[in-house]
C-alpha cells in the first residue's frame, strides 16, 4: 500500500502480482481508490489477481489463463466471483458441502 501510494505516479504502466496479498477487504477497497486516480492521471496497470474486489474495477478487461488458453471473461463469471458469491450468500451449506464426507 505504501508503494502504491508514495511511489506510483501518473502516466505510468504499473504490473503487478497479486497486490492484494496480506491486505484486508478494506485495504484493497484503498488501492482500487489509489489505482483510480491514478489511471484519471494516464498510468495503465496490468494485474494478476485472485481478488474478485479488485476484479471488479470497472470497465477492467478479465483474463483466465486455463488449460485451453487465455480467454476474456465477464467478473461475474469468473471462478473468483461465483465463489465468493455463493459463499457470502450462504455460508452454512457452502461450510456443510465442504466437510461432508462420502460413504
């Protein structure tokens, strides 16, 4: 965060690898606000993120990189977002789906 917010200036190209590492759903509320302003200022950023917070900036371009290639995905289909989703909606089944035991 402190990188983000004392070292990143405008017009630049930021690439990053997982800057949601170790921050808290409201600290990566903070850096999609410190990635707003600076692409307002011309920067450009290319992410690798499991974060389905920051993959919800708007107008972002999704990437899955599977075993049948790279391909664009709308956020709410994306693996990242469905099981956030289903989980946040309904913690109890998706907990007792988890630890059921067959046979």
């Amino acid at each position: 965060m402190a990188l983000m917010m004392n070292r990143f200036g405008g017009k630049g190209l930021y690439i990053l690898d997982e800057p949601e590492a170790a921050l808290s759903p409201q600290r990566q509320l903070a850096v999609l606000c410190r990635i707003h302003d600076l692409i307002d200022d011309d920067s450009q950023f290319l992410i690798a993120t499991h974060s389905p917070i920051l993959m919800a900036y708007p107008d972002a371009w999704i990437y899955s990189c599977s075993q049948a290639g790279l391909s664009r995905v709308e956020y709410k289909k994306t693996e990242h977002y469905q099981i956030t989703h289903d989980f946040l909606a309904n913690p109890e089944r998706m907990l007792q789906r988890l630890f059921e035991r067959d046979g």
